[in-house]
C-alpha cells in the first residue's frame, strides 16, 4: 500500500514540515512578539494557517513512525485521557499518596467534564497496559486496589514530549518566540508545563466540545489522524472563489487502511461530512478531487487556538517556576 504520509519524493516536503530544530520564526523584532496569545490573536497571524498545516504533517509522520500508539490517541477523547494521564502522572511527588496516575483519580478528573465514563477510563487504562505503554508500580502491602499508582512508560512519555516540541514550534512560527530555544536549555519545562496546559483544556468548553462538523471527526476512533490529512493537505491550496480548498484526489480506502481503521466506517464519517456541506467531490466519479469549505477550516483553526492559548500559558508558567 502506497502510505498518505509522507507525500512521494516529488511533493515539496519543505512545505509541510517544520524541523525540531529550528530555534526561532517570524520577526523577533516584533514588540509584541512576546506578549501572551491570545485566541483571537492567534486567528489574526498570517503564518497559523501555515503552522497548522505544518503541524499536521508532523504529527501524521509521528504516526507513521508509531501506528499503533498514535491511533490510541487518535481521537479527541483519547487525546484528554492521555492528557489527563500525564498530567497526574507528572504531578506524582514521593511525599504525597495522594498524587499521581491511578485509574480512580483519573476517573475522578475526567468524568465530569463528560468526556469519558468510568468504563470507557477503565478500559482506556486496561488497553494502555496491554500495549505496555503504562506498567503498574506495585502497592507498598502488596495488594492490587485501582488505587495503586501506574506509571507511564518511556516510549509513550517520548512520543508525548515530541507532541509538545511541534506544538512549541507551532507557537514559536505564529510569534516569533524562542520556546524551542528554552525547551531546549531546559527540557524539564515540559514535565512542568503539561498538567498546567492539560488541566486548562478540560475545564474549557471551547476545546472540550468541538465545533459540530469538526467533532463529526475528532470524536470518531482514529478521526483526528484524518483530520490531521485533510489539514496537511491545505498546506498545498489557497480557498478558491467559492471558498472551498481543493485537497486533490483522496483514496478512502487507503487512507481507511493508513489509520487502521473500517472502510465502510470512514466512507460513513465522509458522507456525513458531505450531507453538513463541509466537505465535497468535483470531477468525475474515479477522479474526483476533495475540497474541504473555508467555513469548516475556519472553525477547525478556532478551536485549535483554544487549546494553543493554554499551552502558550503553561509553557510561560513553566519557565516561571524555574526562573531564579
């Protein structure tokens, strides 16, 4: 199977991917380059749409590089659980019982943002386990109560910090900030930041509940990986006179087969998206080309700068706490 991601060697990969490496973007000149973002603020940067495109194609080459861990994590309710998970497991201090990831005080964060059931954490821990990503820490009287600590392994904790790194760069690109120099003299600011930017979002309706159309996606097992395809791809397009970005032509069963996913599944999610007028065909029916509407990226760009905001936050608390 020919994979989506990355394009053939003919594509331009310098327009879709943005290199750990680079320390700063944009114009560090800017007096207002450093001030904290905003939502709307972030709308108005010229570069995001860019960024967010860049993003995209980022994490779908994370994806390629680990399958099976990203597509745990491909939806918008793993993504909280996951978030929440590292956020406790973070916050874990040797002097405290109290803290630290256990099924119950997961459950006990997640659940009443409405996110997830008790069944649906259990289960979520349960596949964790299984995949080796979290392993038990045993309880100091040997018993095994769903109050004993688990730990998150380093594979998954890498595959996390790597999520953070591009979305750093993300914000370095939209204000020419120096995020990734810092992480960079101090990689502990991502341990720091995390829980700060993953409590934030689950007490945000904004990012907690997706616009409709966009959720139609992100809500669905691995629906957030076609997201990410369909959003790296408008790295390639302008909106054209009718306000729709033409993505080329789209295999759904090998994109279906890319993310592990049902095909009759993703045909589904594509014509419900259809009906929403969010996305459409043009050309003949074996040749047909997708185009996405300025309307729904524009409503997928909102909701991505909520959760940007409270990362941009923590990443500054972070550096606070650490400052002398």
């Amino acid at each position: 199977m020919q994979p989506l991601w990355p394009p053939s060697p003919s594509d331009d990969m310098h327009d879709f991917a943005l290199p750990i490496d680079i320390l700063s973007h944009g114009n560090s000149n800017d007096s207002d380059a450093f001030s904290p973002l905003t939502v709307e603020r972030i709308l108005a940067s010229p570069r995001f749409q860019q960024a967010l495109c860049d993003l995209s194609g980022n994490l779908l080459a994370t994806f390629q590089a680990n399958p099976r861990l990203c597509r745990a994590l491909g939806s918008h309710q793993r993504w909280l659980l996951s978030q929440a998970a590292f956020a406790l497991h973070f916050e874990y201090h040797v002097a405290n019982k109290a803290s630290g990831l256990t099924v119950g005080r997961l459950r006990d964060l997640i659940t009443p943002t409405g996110a997830a059931s008790r069944n649906t954490v259990l289960n979520f821990i349960e596949e964790m386990r299984h995949y080796r990503y979290v392993r038990d820490i045993p309880h100091p009287d040997g018993g095994r109560s769903r109050r004993r600590r688990v730990e998150i392994s380093e594979q998954a904790e890498e595959t996390m910090a790597t999520w953070f790194r591009f979305n750093i760069a993300l914000l370095d690109q939209i204000d020419g900030g120096e995020r990734q120099a810092a992480l960079v003299r101090d990689p502990g600011i991502f341990r720091r930041a995390q829980p700060v930017a993953a409590r934030r979002c689950l007490e945000d309706k904004a990012w907690l509940d997706p616009p409709v159309a966009v959720g139609l996606f992100q809500w669905t097992e691995s629906g957030g990986l076609v997201m990410d395809e369909l959003m790296a791809r408008c790295g390639r397009t302008t909106a054209n006179a009718e306000g729709r970005y033409n993505l080329g032509t789209v295999n759904i069963r090998a994109m279906a087969d890319a993310y592990l996913m049902s095909h009759t599944h993703l045909q589904r999610l594509f014509r419900k998206a259809a009906e929403m007028q969010v996305i459409g065909w043009e050309g003949n029916r074996r040749k047909a080309e997708l185009w996405v509407s300025a309307d729904f990226l524009d409503d997928y760009r909102r909701w991505q700068a909520a959760k940007l905001v409270h990362l941009d936050h923590a990443f500054h608390a972070a550096v606070d706490v650490a400052a002398p």
